[in-house]
C-alpha cells in the first residue's frame, strides 16, 4: 500500500491524503479522522524518504554518545532509553542515528551533524552540573532535548529528569527509620548533575535527623561492579563499618552484595542495600520478590516521553523550552532490614 493507492481507496487527492497524515491545519478533522483510520485498517506506512523530501526534514534523530575518560555511559541505562525512544521514533516514521564520540571533539560532531542535515534533532545524555553542550545546541539553533538537567546553567532548554534529590533523601530516610545511623553512600561522579543530586538527597536526610555526613562512608567513581565491591570492601573493614549502603546504580549495588557475601555477612540482616535503576528489560532484580530494595524510575519510559518532547520541538522550533520531572517509587525488596543491634 503507497500513498497512491491510499488516496484511490478514500476517493481523494494524495495531496489531501499526505496534508492529513502530517498534520496540516487546513484538513478539516473529518477527513483527517477518515485518513488516519483508512490508513491503520491499511497498514499503510509513510516513505521516510518521500515523506523528508516533502517536508524538507531528514527524517531522523541523533543520539550522540560521549566515550570518554571520565565517566562511560552506563549500558544497561542507555539500552533502555534508546528502546523507549525507538518506540516513539517508529510510530512517527522516524529513524535514529548513533555517533560515538570523544570528550574533545563532541561539540564538532554535533555541528557536523547540523551541516549534513543528516538529522532533525538530538538527545543529549549524561550532562554535566555545567555543561557546555547546552549553550551551544542553543547557538546552533538545532532542536534538542536533554536527558537530565545541569544545575549550574540558567539558560532555557528542554529536559526529562528524575527526580534524583527525592529519591535518595526518600531511600535514606527509610533506612533512618529502620533504625541505621551508619549509612554509607556508593555514588557516581559527582560532576556529573544526577550524582550531585542524588548526594544532596542524602546528606538532607540525615541533617533531617541531626546527622552529619561522614566522609568515610562517601565514595564517588565510575559506577561498576568492582567498584562497587571495592568501595563496600574499604568501608565495611573500618573500626565502625555501615549497616546500611546506599547505591546509585544496580550494577554498583551487585558488587556491594559480592563484598557483603565476602565478609561472612549476610545482606538485608548484618548490612542493608538500597540500590537505584533496578527496573531494566535485560537486568532483573528477582522474578517475584526483588532482590534489592530500591528507587525505580522506568528509563524506557523517560525515553519513550524524551523523544515525544523532542518530536514536538522538531514540528514548532519556535515554542517555549519543556521541562518533565519524573518520581521515583520505592519498592521494597530483600536487602533491607532493621538496623543490627550492637553486642
């Protein structure tokens, strides 16, 4: 089935028919109602490449993915956005394109992509607290959306975030009311704008029960499994060790347990694990009860919601920047318990 044909079935001109699928505000609902329902009985599928030609668009979105020597994006994270994105991308005839690219030469992958017209626009990941990407996508002039928020710039620019301050001041809190005092943090890089918040979550927590943070219990890095085994390592051989930890990712929180196992201590009853981002198609936390007690927030529906925000700024460059904050629920699991009385 061609847009050709399509038009034949309905008794109308392609040009009416191509108007009412790409939503031109001189079709009257009618008949844009009749061609949309013609189209799906059909299975009718746009040409990407008639339908860019068209409406002078490439048809495509670019994801450009830093490689660098500072932080690696995380890939049971980005596999799940990149699903969720894809889902919204095909239903709008979309394409995606994937760019590798290192710390020095991001910018100029970007500015490239802009002078080919390779894409129509771009999804920014992993942004720094200031993050010069920002500033100049918006010289560009290129829409964008970006995967989370940069604390430290005031300049407008749309961004789905989760909402990492109360997720982690929400997971302390509940480990404060089971009892924990030592409460240790395994955390990401924290130049980077969800660790920093996700460290604020915590330290506003325990200041909420008239605790300090300790900078003993603190550990910042690559978010990895042995780092997470090394840091809950280091931290549970102290004179006073934790008996609780708090992750920022599920694959830093299986290196935690592995150190946990390793010290003759038992998760959940001897130290506490609360880990974030358990909700992942490929990396299960359990079948029935979760093994983790964590904060989840579905990545595949921050991309599926990032890349229709995107889609709209494509289709009016001219409206104001969008912002989405989403909330993380808190599933409890097995790694949590009251806090272990001193002998």
């Amino acid at each position: 089935m061609n847009l050709k044909m399509l038009a034949a079935h309905l008794g109308l001109s392609q040009t009416t028919v191509s108007r009412a699928l790409n939503g031109y505000p001189e079709v009257s609902e009618g008949t844009r109602r009749r061609v949309i329902e013609a189209a799906q009985l059909l299975n009718y599928a746009p040409n990407a490449r008639a339908k860019g030609l068209a409406t002078g668009r490439a048809m495509a979105i670019g994801h450009v993915i830093p490689i660098s020597t500072q932080h690696e994006m995380m890939n049971p994270v980005f596999g799940d956005f990149i699903a969720g994105a894809s889902e919204t991308y095909l239903k709008a005839g979309y394409d995606m394109t994937l760019t590798v690219t290192g710390d020095e030469d991001e910018a100029q992958n970007y500015r490239r992509l802009q002078s080919k017209g390779n894409v129509d626009g771009i999804i920014v990941h992993g942004p720094k607290m200031a993050d010069g990407r920002i500033a100049f996508l918006n010289g560009l002039r290129m829409p964008f959306v970006v995967h989370g928020r940069a604390s430290k710039l005031d300049a407008p620019y749309s961004w789905i975030d989760m909402n990492n301050t109360d997720a982690f001041r929400r997971a302390t809190s509940f480990l404060l009311d089971l009892g924990h005092r030592r409460i240790a943090l395994v955390n990401g890089l924290e130049f980077m704008d969800f660790a920093f918040r996700r460290r604020h979550g915590y330290e506003l927590a325990l200041a909420e029960r008239g605790l300090a943070p300790e900078p003993e219990l603190m550990q910042s890095e690559e978010m990895t499994e042995p780092y997470g085994y090394r840091a809950a390592g280091r931290m549970l051989a102290l004179a006073e060790p934790p008996t609780a930890i708090l992750c920022s990712s599920l694959i830093s929180a299986i290196g935690v347990r592995r150190a946990i196992h390793e010290a003759g201590l038992a998760m959940g009853r001897d130290v506490s694990v609360i880990t974030h981002d358990d909700d992942f198609s490929y990396l299960s936390n359990g079948r029935d009860l979760p093994i983790f007690t964590a904060t989840r927030s579905s990545v595949r529906e921050a991309g599926r919601l990032a890349a229709e925000m995107l889609l709209r700024r494509i289709a009016d460059p001219d409206q104001p920047p969008e912002s989405r904050l989403l909330e993380a629920q808190l599933i409890i699991g097995g790694s949590t318990g009251p806090a272990p009385r001193k002998p």
